[in-house]
C-alpha cells in the first residue's frame, strides 16, 4: 500500500516545472563566491542530473560574443560576463538534462535585456485581473506591511521561478497604481522584497501615480513642467535610490481610464515622461511609459495608441521606452498586431503581453498563450522591408535601442499552484522563455513544459523510464498537441474571423455581444465593435471606413483594405460585410462563423477526452484539477457558442446550418444571466 502510494507522487503543482531531486553528485569548480553563486552551486547540486562524479566549471570571464547576461554552454562548463550568466546557463543546463536535450558547445544570449513581470497588486492584496488568489507582495494596505518569514519564503520560491527562466525584473503593483507605494513605509517593504529577489538577478520597479506630488506631496499641482514637482520627483528618486541601489524605474499609465497624466495640465505624454525620465537618469533608471490610452476624440478605438505617439516619435528620452500592447485595442483572443511596433523609429519601444487569461478563459479555460505570442513576434511590420518582424524591431536588431525590455502582466497568485490553473503554469513558463529567445516556437516551449512540469511521475516506473515510449505516445504527444490548439479553439468559440470585444462587460470572462449600458462609453461596448445589424458584420476600418488601415505600411495598408486579400483571420476586424458574403470555403459568411463556434466546441469537448486518456500518467490532484476546469470550460464553451450565434441570428436571420448542434440554451436566459466564471 505504502509503496503503491509512493509510485505516483502527490503533488499541487506548487513546484511548477522546478521538481527536480538529484540524488547525483557532482563536483563544482568556481574560483568565487557570491549570494548569486551560491544558488547556482546549490541548483546544479539538487539538480544534476548527468553522469554522477561529473566535475564542471563555472568561470566569470569577459567575452565580447556573449551578451549581457548570457552564456557559453558545454557538456561540463558555463561561461559568462556576468554572475547572472552563470545562474542563467546552470538553469539551461539543467532543463536540458531534464529534458533530454543535448548540450554542445554553445552561446545563449537573452533577445531582450529587460524581461519583466507586472503585477497588477493593489495594497490590499487584491489583484486587477488576477485569477489566481491574492497578491504574493501586498496585503491589508498599511497594516499588512511588516514582513514576515513567510513572505521571504514565498518571495524566494518566486524569484528561483523567474531566474529558472530568464525573467529578470518584476513591477511590483498596480499600473493603476495607489500613490501610497511611494510612502516611505511600502518604500521599505519595497526594498525587503529587493533583498530577497536581488541574488536572483530580479530588479524592482514600480508603477506610479502621475498625481502623486499633489496627493502625497502635498503640492498644488502635478505639471510635468512646474518646478516644484520637477523638484518633487527627484526628491522622490534620490529617496527611493537611498533605499534601494539597483531599483529599476516606473511604469506608468498616464491619460487612459481615468489615470491622470500630463495632458490634465496640457502638457504631452513626451513631457511627462522626460521629466519622470531626468529624475531616474543620474541612477542608470528607466521609464515605461504606456501606449494603453485612450484619445478624448471619438477616433475608431483601434487608432488611438497610434495617432497619439506617433507624433512624439523622437521626443522622448533614451531612458524611456514605450510598452505598447500587442494589438491595438486590448489583449483580445486574436488581434492584428499594434501598428505601432516598428513605425516609431527614433524611440524605444518595448512590447507589453498579457500572462492573466482575462479575455482568454481566465483560471478556467486551458489556453496555452504562447502560440497567440509567437504570431504576434513573427508579424512582419514591413517597415524596413520585408523581415521586419516585431521580434526584430523591439529586440534592437532593427534599430538601435538603448534599451530593449518586453513585459507581461503576470498571472500569479497566493493559490497553491501559483496560476489557479495548472496549466496556466505554462503561460509564465512561455513568456520567459520567449523574452529570452524571442524565436523559440510554441512546440519546443511546450514540449519542455510538460516534460519538466508532469515528466517523471509515469505509473510505476522509476526515473530512468523518464520519457518512455509509453509515455510519450499517451501522455507528451497528445497534450501537447492540445495545448497548442487550444489558443485557436478559444478564438473559434469566442470571437472567429476577427470578430473582437463582445465580452460580458466588466468581468470579461463570458459573451455579452449585447452588452451596451446607456451612458456608458461606446468603444467599451461590444456592439461598438462587431457592428452587426440586418445588413452584416464587422468592423470597417478599410480606407471608406475608420482607416485604420492606413496605420500600416505597405504592402500590409493594401492587403487589409482589399476583402479579397485581408487574411480571413482579420475579416471582420477590418470589413463589414453581408451575412451572405462568400467566405474561401464557398460558404457564407454566417455559415462559417456558426462553424468555427461549433468547431470551438467540438475542440474543447476534444480536449476533455485527451484529457480523461491521461489518466494513468498524471497524479491525481492534478489530474482531477484540471478534469474539473475542463468541465467547466466545456460548459462555458457552449454558453459561448449559443450566445453568439443566438445573438447574430437576430440580425442575420438565417437557419444555423442543419449539420451542426443547434443551441442548447436560451438567448434570453443568457442575457439574464450573463455568466459569471464558476
Ligand atoms: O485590459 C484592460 C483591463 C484593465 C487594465 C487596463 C490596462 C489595469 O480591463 O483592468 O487596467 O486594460 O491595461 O491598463
């Protein structure tokens, strides 16, 4: 009994992918000793998992092939400038190992040098967009501020995680941020949190209130250009340097959803962020400043990020650099990316990804995100030819950047598992290892996920059996195709063929085409978006319509605008057209939305069953867990497909397709109802 229990061990998925026990000795050489050092030394010993008896060598030395903090990688030795390097190649060096990778001699060099977490915590532990418990940083506001033991631990675990995978900087609240961070007393917690994350190569930053001067500082107003707030700022600086030596700068959301910014004093986003950007400059800090904003015009949604940077581009300081969103409306299922990237040529820019599944499923449904990331950094811009993808033109190869950084909204919590779904895991796992190699593909990533995070464990085998034939064809094979479907299977059962922002609103977790409060701002209403009426659907953004096609360069401007040459993957985001218009597939346009709904399902009750086979391979915690989030996804992929489809038919006013399930639900109980996450 006791043996047959020990055989599948139990487990919580709170180890993520680091559930590595050597029993393997190994021989470290390593002429110096650093807090840094000491973790790799420790990680190679817990985690060796080459021959037994191995000596391998860990040197610090300068070599102009390597980069920042990468690293020479060999069967038995890491090289690197730097002490990070040495952290970062034990950890490459380990998961090849337990991966089954080979090692030869190689140099590993990090795309961006900034690699950055955001979590979106407020100081009452809560989190904006979080699925996955509270805050791992914050909690009770001013009177959850002492640190304790548990926290360095948990804070720790979250570090080695980061490092495990490149990541290497962490905003450490709200972009919607409270002007109390900048309090000397969250100051302190602050540099408690720095201590702990420092070994580990992690840099703090925080996100800022453009009105602190006046909400904290006491001052009467926040003018980027008024002296005493000029004065303010770097009062603050120099305070938060004191405490702090390595911080790493502010982010900030200025002018967007009520945040305040420069333009309430009539001043520019370059004005604001240059002055941020002068007071961080003599500390070697940098200033993110947001492209997530909203114009006072009533400009088509979709242009507004653009028509207000591009003006500025040459303005800014070379300590600043733009975090714009992949797409250019909101982290949706599937949008063409930012027109931005790579049309701003004399200013740095940085992308901004979105790890929390809060348009995609959030903690319930499995979406692995990293395929919608891969498309996104392969897009090619056309701005410097062809080639010029967005990869390129944020990771300094096209331009010449001061800096290069690429942040993701984390989607981490106080849960057990860390992300409320275990494979969520693989979405933090797949932002790190893209912002270190932002040419890796989706395959690879996931195929190393599920190896280090559910190898090892097959039903009565012992390590050595790692990898079995039998595991591979029943467990390696199929969840890994799955999970690269399933960010395409999201896409078909919310929002196929460019379809975008029909979500319920404020939680943004179920549809809500209907979705239109009076009074509320148009383009935070889904009909604003899919425009759909007796006659259509779809947004016009060609050159007769919003012209938003325009934002893009050549050939891309004339390949959106044409309906015959738009990627159906795109229609509606850029056409409106008749529910009769006839689609590649020879059907009509309302014939192949029902498909992709219906396909959408299918593909989930799909996933289910690859799931159910996966039984014999996976402990049962797990296993149980992420059977009963399928469930419910299922149950929810279904809401989705009867709302929309139910919705559209009020004006398509056309039969679904008779070889497809007919709806199941009610559109006016769905209205009623308008589903919560369960
Ligand atoms: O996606 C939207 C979210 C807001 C978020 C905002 C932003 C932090 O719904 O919750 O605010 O974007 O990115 O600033």
């Amino acid at each position: 009994m006791i043996l047959s229990a020990a055989i599948i061990r139990a487990e919580d998925g709170s180890k993520l992918w680091l559930r590595y026990v050597s029993t393997k000795t190994i021989t470290i050489l390593c002429d110096t000793n650093s807090p840094t050092l000491a973790i790799a030394r420790n990680e190679l010993e817990k985690g060796w998992d080459g021959e037994a008896g191995t000596t391998i060598a860990l040197t610090i030395k300068e070599d102009k092939t390597i980069a920042g903090d990468g690293f020479r990688l060999s069967e038995n030795s890491i090289q690197a400038n730097t002490e990070l390097g040495i952290l970062y190649g034990v950890f490459e060096l380990l998961r090849r190992q337990q991966t089954g990778q080979t090692i030869e001699e190689e140099i590993s060099n990090p795309s961006y040098e900034f690699r950055i977490l955001d979590h979106w915590d407020n100081p009452d532990g809560s989190i904006e967009r979080g699925y996955a418990g509270h805050s791992i940083f914050w909690h009770d506001g001013q009177a959850g501020l002492a640190v304790t033991e548990n926290d360095k631990i948990l804070w720790e675990e979250y570090a080695r995680a980061n490092a495990s995978i490149g990541i290497n900087g962490a905003v450490l609240n709200n972009v919607n941020a409270s002007p109390l961070m900048l309090t000397r007393e969250y100051l302190e917690r602050v540099k408690a949190i720095t201590e702990v994350l420092r070994p580990y190569g992690i840099r703090t930053y925080l996100s800022i209130k453009f009105s602190a001067p006046s909400l904290i500082g006491g001052l009467k107003t926040s003018d980027p250009l008024n002296p005493e707030v000029i004065q303010w700022w770097q009062t603050k600086v120099k305070e938060i340097y004191s405490l702090i030596s390595d911080f790493g700068g502010f982010l900030v959301k200025a002018n967007s959803e009520g945040q305040p910014g420069p333009q309430n004093f009539g001043r520019t986003h370059a004005d604001g962020a240059n002055m941020l950007a002068d007071a961080l400059m003599p500390f070697g800090g940098i200033v993110m400043w947001r492209a997530f904003v909203y114009s006072p015009s009533n400009e088509d949604r979709a242009k507004q990020a653009y028509m207000e940077f591009m003006p500025l581009d040459g303005q800014f300081r070379n300590n600043v650099i733009i975090q714009i969103k992949n797409g250019p409306v909101d982290f949706q299922p599937r949008e063409p990316f930012s027109p931005l990237f790579c049309a701003m040529k004399k200013t740095s820019v940085m992308p901004e990804l979105q790890i929390t599944q809060e348009y995609l499923g959030q903690s319930v449904h499995l979406v692995f995100l990293s395929t919608m990331w891969e498309e996104f950094l392969q897009s090619d811009t056309y701005q410097e030819g062809p080639g010029s993808i967005v990869a390129h033109c944020t990771d300094g190869s096209i331009f010449l950047q001061k800096y290069t950084a690429i942040a993701g909204v984390s989607n981490i919590g106080l849960d057990t598992n860390w992300c409320g779904h275990h494979f969520a895991q693989a979405n933090w796992y797949a932002f790190g290892r893209l912002a270190w190699n932002n040419t890796l593909t989706s395959e690879k990533i996931a195929d190393e996920w599920l190896k280090l995070t559910f190898g090892q464990i097959a039903s009565g085998q012992t390590e050595a059996a790692n990898f079995s034939t039998d595991w591979t064809e029943h467990f390696l094979v199929p969840v890994k195709q799955m999970m690269l479907d399933s960010r395409e299977a999201a896409v078909n059962y919310m929002m196929p063929l460019g379809l975008h922002h029909i979500f319920a609103g404020n939680h943004h977790y179920g549809p809500g085409p209907w979705y239109a409060p009076k009074g509320l701002r148009p383009d935070w209403t889904p009909p604003y978006y899919h425009r759909a009426d007796t006659k259509g659907i779809g947004f016009d953004r060609t050159k007769t319509g919003s012209n938003a096609v325009s934002q893009y360069h050549e050939p891309l401007c004339s390949e959106f605008n044409d309906v015959n040459t738009c990627p159906e993957i795109y229609l509606l985001w850029f056409h409106h057209l008749p529910w009769d218009y006839k689609m590649k597939s020879g059907r009509s346009l309302w014939d192949e939305l029902c498909y992709h709904y219906d396909a959408g399902l299918k593909q989930v009750r799909q996933f289910q069953k690859i799931w159910d086979a996966t039984k014999p391979y996976v402990d049962p915690g797990r296993f149980a867990d992420v059977q009963n989030k399928l469930r419910n996804q299922n149950q929810n992929v279904q809401i989705w497909k009867d709302a929309c489809l139910l919705y559209f038919q009020q004006f398509s006013q056309r039969p679904v397709p008779e070889d497809i399930e007919p709806p199941v639900n009610n559109l006016k109980d769905l209205m009623r109802n308008d589903i919560r996450r369960p």
